[in-house]
C-alpha cells in the first residue's frame, strides 16, 4: 500500500471504539488531506490514490456501509474528469457533500430520539455510536432528564467511552458488563443501538446487538437502530462482515496452547426484534428499507465479486 | 469477626472465579482446620465459633446454597452436644459426610454428562464450574471427541480458567467474550452451566446465564443446569441472591465521575428455558424439584427474618 494512503487509513483501521458515522466522518478528513497533497500530480496518478485509498478504507471496517457509500461517491464523482485540478475539485465538493449529508442527518434523527424517550426513566445504549450520543445529548440539552444505562461492549470497551461522554455532559450513567443485560434491561424503558449497515435481510451491528435485541424482545423493551439511509446498503454488499474478523489477542492476549481465541466483530439482527429503524426519513420498518438503498451505480473497484456480484 | 475466623473465609469470599462445589470443599476444609485448632476450648465457645464461621461462609456467598447445606448440617450436628471432643468429632463427621456426598454427586451428574455429548460437535460451557469441568473431562477420558466453547464470564473471567483447565487436559477449545454467544451459539449442540442454587422458582447462577439460556431457547439448543441436591433450597432462601452486589471497582477500577458501575453476581434462569437439571438423581424438570428439596430444619442461626421467615 502507498505508504502516505497507509497512515491515514490505520488509525481509522485501528478505531474500535468508533461507530460508522464518525469513522466516515475521519475518513473524508482522510481523504480531503490526500486530494491536497496531490494537486501536482498527474489525474491518472490521483485516480489511482483515490482508489487505493478507498478500497483501504472500506477493507478497514467491511462492515461499516458509511465508509462504503463515501468512497463509491467520491470515485464515482471523479471517474470521468481528465485533469487534476478539476479533479481535486470534484473530490472535495463530493466529501462535503456527503459530510453535510451526515450531519443533517444525525440531526434529524437526534430530533426523533427526544420524543422516544420517556422522562425520567432508564435508557439502555449499546456499543457507541455518535448518533445515539448526539440523540442522547440533544434530548438532555432539550430538557429532558432521563438516566442511560450502558455495558462495556467487550473486547473493545466502546462502552466506556460511552459513559464518559455522557457523564462530562452532566448525565447520570449507570454502567456494568455485557452479560448483565438480561439484569439490567427490565428497569429500561427503551434501548437505542448505532449501527453499521441496513439491508432488506436485517441490521448490522457490534456483536452483542443481536442478544440485546432477543433481550429486548423478551422483556418487550422497544429497540431503536440509530441510522442515516447512508448505511443502507444492497443485498451484495449486506453479508460482508461475514469474514471480519480482528486478532484474538485483542480479547485475549496470552492464551494457553489449545485455546482458539475468536474475536468476531459484528452480527447481523432480524428487522422484525426492533421497534424500528430511525432515519432521516423517520421511523422506518422493514418494509421501507428498499425505497432508500442507494441506487448509484458502485464503481468498479468497489465490486464484489461471487455469487451476489454485478 | 474472629481474626482466624476471618482468615480463614475471607480467601472464599475473594474467590470469584470458583463454583459453589469447589467453593464448599474449600469451606470444609477451613472448618476442618477451625475444629482442629479449638480442641482445648470449652463447648460454649466451639460452637460459637462454628456458628460465626458459618455465618460469614453464607454471607460469603448467599447465592451459593452448598455453603448454606453444609453449614446447616455442621451447626445441626453439633447443637445438642455438650462436651468439646464430641462436639469436634460430630463436626468432623458432618463435614465428611458431606464432601463424600459432593463428590459421588459430580461423579454421578458427570456419568450422566457424558452421555449427552454429541460426539465431534462443538459444546457450549459457561462461567467456571467444578461438575461441568469434571462432566467434560470425563467424557474426554471415556474416549469421546468434542470442543468446548466457552466465553470470558465477564468481570471476574473465570471462563478463561475453564479454558485453561480444559487445553490442559489435551482438549480443544474455543473461547471469546461474553457477548459473542449469539454468533458462536448456532454451532453448539449442546450447552452446560453450573449453578449456585436450585429451587422451585427456577435456578440462580452467575449473571450471563439468563441471555445464554434465552439465546439457547431462541436457537433451540438443549442447555443443561448441573447440580447436586446440595443446591436445591426451600423458597425463603431462594432470592438471597438478589442484595448481593460486588465492588463497581473490580468491572471498571476507575470510572469518571457520574458513572454509577453496577457489579451483580447471580440472577435467576426460568426452568422451562432449560432442557433440564442434571443431578445424582438423573435428569429432573421443573416438577421434580420439590421432592429432592432438603427436609432438615433450618438452624436458629441460618434463619432468615422477614417475609418467608419460618
């Protein structure tokens, strides 16, 4: 890999306790510092970085359908144009444009989350995710009181950050281990989840999502996945995170011979164990989900190939 | 509390990676060694001595029922007896009797293990249990084939010291945390815990066993309490579980300000989510429990006040 490509995209590969939208966001800072380095080179030769860099970054996290969708636009916004600083150019209006897109909607699904919660009671959070904070904290600063309860999300402990988040804005956090959901969650008057990517199959998401929506179900607690149509994704791409997998020695440093250590990132959750999905668009069921997959035709360096493939 | 009295517990209170069995073979010994030291006190203070040794054993760990059985039988053993070197020798017999009867139990319950094994498939172990480590085992050593998966136990990640056991004794095994278990659980054909305390409303064991027994239920995979009858008790001791609460500190050393962290021990697993408690007595379902449910009049010092006091 480019080496400059390479220390850009590692720490963004290396953030585990970041969801989608934020690392979309660190991605087109990523990409916005590439483009300025490139303005004396050749187009062909900043074609080949933006490629480069986008299929580094959507290998980083194969899951995350917010860092698939940036790179497909910024590909597909330059693909045709045939000199550099045209190029640079359209690269730059296509990342702040979908940077817009991520805020806006973050806001408008920030909006949505305040009428969910209802004052004074618990709120279960899962993992982290920027969407569910920034919901979390504009109901607070709307006035609502209410307390989060969140677990740690092993191995990476995203949950913490979490927590600390909340509580530096004056919230009250109750934190505890995974395992202690099936505890916890019958005080929970309802529970929020990121995610990394929606398709017509289902959500996913931080491995864990799937017990904390069969707990839900059970205690008929409703469950909400935060999330931009920027997540939504096509049947081929949904079962990517299939083979994700990071180092066991991430949950295990030193285990004894005989001991395979898995470390699995993410899971897939039926539509029909959440109460809803909520989106820019509003609250969205599974019947919705189609009508907002992105119809843009996926670059060729973005293609799968195999049995889904084009 | 006596100095050696305190001693002499306070190592099977820290003890949070072992099960209810091993953990009443630990507190036999130390009231063994309580008995051996006492020969030249009078019998008025021997047996105020065994009754505060057993108190803080139950107060150790009020979930685990084993404790409370065996520090009933002790007490009852010896309070009509008036001279020391009869009262020591009741006690020490009481104490024998009772570790042989926790060791034909595990030898029993693991027998019966054995044959619930499907050979060269995977198996699902949760938390640390001395009958579940001894059921394994001895299906390995009866010459069947099979890996055990297990997770972290989360906080006190007594899951890696099964893990540990188990590769140690030449066996395969796969571990990851706690969460993970609905991804690894499809591929589990069987799953077994330990438990701390059987009764008629269902079993009580180490927090985590509630969302695996939900996820087994969900994935229609059979998971097996194992128990000895030295854990079934009567219902006014069954919820003694739900006060004990461990130090925040050992989930999350030093959280920020504003972050209440939660540290429960035990919860309590419906029994027709179970396949079954496996016990010396063979497989019993949730009709069954009452009849092996100890008879023995409960000693004025283990009595509890309040609602279902007797």
């Amino acid at each position: 890999m480019n080496q400059r490509i390479e220390e850009l995209v590692t720490p963004i590969k290396d953030d585990l306790t970041s969801g989608a939208a934020e690392l979309a966001l660190q991605a087109i800072t990523a990409l916005r510092a590439l483009m300025a380095e490139a303005q004396h080179e050749s187009p062909e030769h900043v074609k080949g970085l933006l490629v480069e860099a986008v299929q580094a970054l959507v290998q980083a996290h194969p899951a995350m359908a917010p860092l698939f969708h940036l790179g497909n636009t910024v590909l597909q916004a330059t693909k045709d144009i045939r000199d550099t600083p045209s190029l640079i150019q359209a690269a730059d209006v296509a990342l702040d444009q979908f940077e817009t897109k991520l805020c806006e909607s973050a806001a408008k699904i920030a909006d949505q989350v305040y009428n969910l919660i209802p004052p004074g009671e618990l709120v279960f959070a899962y993992s982290f995710s920027s969407t569910v904070v920034s919901g979390l904290l504009n109901a607070r600063a709307r006035g609502k009181f209410f307390r989060t309860v969140c677990s740690e999300a092993r191995p990476s402990m995203e949950g913490r950050k979490l927590a600390t988040m909340l509580a530096g804005a004056g919230m009250e956090v109750i934190n505890t281990f995974d395992s202690a959901m099936g505890l916890i969650l019958p005080q929970c008057r309802v529970a929020f989840m990121g995610c990394d990517c929606v398709g017509r199959p289902g959500i996913v998401n931080k491995v864990g999502s799937w017990l904390l929506a069969l707990a839900c179900k059970e205690q008929g607690i409703p469950l909400y996945a935060l999330a931009g149509t920027e997540k939504f994704v096509a049947d081929e791409r949904f079962f990517e995170f299939e083979d994700h997998e990071r180092p066991g020695s991430e949950v295990w440093k030193d285990p004894p011979h005989g001991v395979r250590v898995l470390n699995k990132q993410y899971e897939p959750i039926p539509f029909n164990w959440l109460a809803g999905v909520v989106t820019e668009h509003g609250i969205l069921q599974e019947g919705d989900i189609e009508k907002y997959i992105s119809k843009m035709e996926v670059h060729e360096a973005l293609r799968i190939e195999g049995a889904f493939a084009n």
